[in-house]
C-alpha cells in the first residue's frame, strides 16, 4: 500500500467534507467541474474556510497565535511538501501541482489577521482587505482552471479579480446584520450602518455590478473543465444580488438574505443543460 497516497486521499477527502458541510452553494458548483480541477478546488476552498471560521465564528481567546501557527505551517509544508494538518497538506499539494506563489497566498494570511481586531475600514483599507479575502483564492482557482498555460492566466486575471471581489462585496451586503451586531465590523467605507440610505446601497450595488460585468466576460473564456461550475456561482451570487437590490437597506440589517434551495437546484439544472450543450 503506498501510504503516502493514503495520506493525500484522505487530506483530500477532508477538504472536500469542510467545503460540502459549510457551503452548499459552491458544493453545488463544484459539482460542474471536471477531474481533476474538481479535486483541487476542494483543496483550496477547505484550505481558506478554515481561517475564516476562526476569526467568524470560533474567535478563540488566542485567534491570533492559531492564525500564525496555521500560517507558519503552511509556509514550511510549501517548503517540504508535506504537513501534519491534512487540511494544509492537501492545498499545498495543489500549490505545488500549479506553481500557486506566497505572494498570492500571504494576503489572503493577512486579511485574515485584520478580521481579529479590525472594525471599520478606510477605503484603501477595504480594497486591500477585499484583495487579500477575495480576489487572491480567486487568482488560487484562476491557476488551477488554466492548468498552467501562463498566457490564458494573464488575460483571465482582471476577470477573476472581479469575481472575487463580486463574491465577497456580496456577502458584505447580505451579512451586513450579523456582521454589525454579532461581530461589529462595518466593512464599507465612509457608511454609517445605523443611518445607512438608499443612496449608500446604490453606490455599492453598482460598484458590485461592475465586477459582475467583468467577472461575466472572463466566465465565457474559461477551458470546459471550469466554465460551468463557475458559471453557476456566479448565477448563484447574481440571484443573491438582485435580491439584495429588490431590498430596503434596512432589511439587510434586520436578517440575512438568501436564496431558497429550490432556486439553487434550478439554477443547477440551467448550468447542468448548458454543459451538456456547450452553450
């Protein structure tokens, strides 16, 4: 038995439950990638939602020593290929599979070490934190989609920047009231949230529209392997946008919006047909 595939199966295999038991929607999109781009956009999904739980909803008295220490793990096992955290260990086997660099992965570290103590942002501060959350793991993706051809990632970049950006804008919006009363952050500059107006919620709505026009056009470049699952995330977080539009801003503070299953499962089928198509 080759023990060390063993070890790999089974990293693999966690990161692939954290991503099914924490995000249906991406579950559900992941579902429309193909071998192995599949595989290893589980790796890097259960590799950055880790972090995320412990600085959202774990908060342990000693986040930041965790942080550093899954940080510094990571950055060693990039080094010696291997980790006794299978979580790490199946990122960086997908790192190491399509070059991903440290400089791509340590603003995603960095963002999340603001989550800790951070509350309010200036507007050069968010667009790096929106940077470092978002728009890296989309660069992470980006590589894995293009299987190494350099030139397809180069002129994918700026579209796959603006997905990210789209997704994590989104989720500001549709998490505005837990992350205001649950954790205190206010992410978007210059908005008081208590006193928060229509005018405030057409800015960012139509900065968010932005990165989706952008983010639409790079989807339909993307190889077959990837061009569907992405594309039914980005249906999945435009439904959730239109929503949020139809929305006053003070519903965004009151709960969080959402998408009903049934609307998923269509736009499952809808992405599942074009596939078959190629369309």
């Amino acid at each position: 038995m080759d023990f060390k595939q063993l070890y790999l199966d089974t990293s693999v295999s966690m990161s692939r439950l954290v991503t099914k038991r924490y995000s249906t929607s991406f579950s559900m999109a992941i579902m429309l990638l193909s071998e192995p781009v599949k595989t290893n956009i589980y790796n890097i999904y259960g590799f950055v939602r880790i972090p995320d739980e412990l600085v959202d909803s774990l908060r342990p008295k000693d986040c930041k020593k965790q942080l550093d220490t899954y940080f510094d793990q990571t950055y060693d096992a990039l080094t010696t290929g291997t980790s006794s955290n299978p979580i790490i260990h199946a990122f960086v086997d997908t790192a190491t599979k399509y070059s991903i660099p440290k400089d791509i992965i340590k603003p995603f570290f960095d963002s999340m070490q603001t989550d800790i103590n951070k509350k309010k942002y200036t507007a050069d501060q968010y667009r790096q934190y929106i940077y470092g959350s978002a728009e890296v793991v989309g660069l992470m993706c980006l590589m894995v989609f293009v299987d190494g051809d350099r030139y397809k990632y180069k002129k994918l970049t700026p579209g796959a920047s603006a997905l990210g950006s789209a997704f994590q804008k989104i989720n500001f919006l549709r998490d505005m009231s837990a992350d205001s009363t649950n954790l205190g952050r206010v992410y978007f500059p210059d908005i008081d949230l208590k006193k928060i107006t229509t005018k405030d919620k057409k800015t960012i709505e139509d900065d968010v529209k932005k990165d989706l026009v952008a983010a639409q056009k790079m989807i339909k470049e993307l190889p077959i392997s990837s061009r569907y699952g992405v594309r039914l995330a980005f249906y999945y977080y435009r439904s959730l946008y239109k929503k949020i539009v139809r929305s006053k801003p003070e519903e965004l503070l009151q709960a969080r919006i959402r998408i009903n299953n049934f609307h998923k499962t269509s736009l499952l089928a809808l992405c599942a047909l074009q596939k078959l198509l190629r369309i």
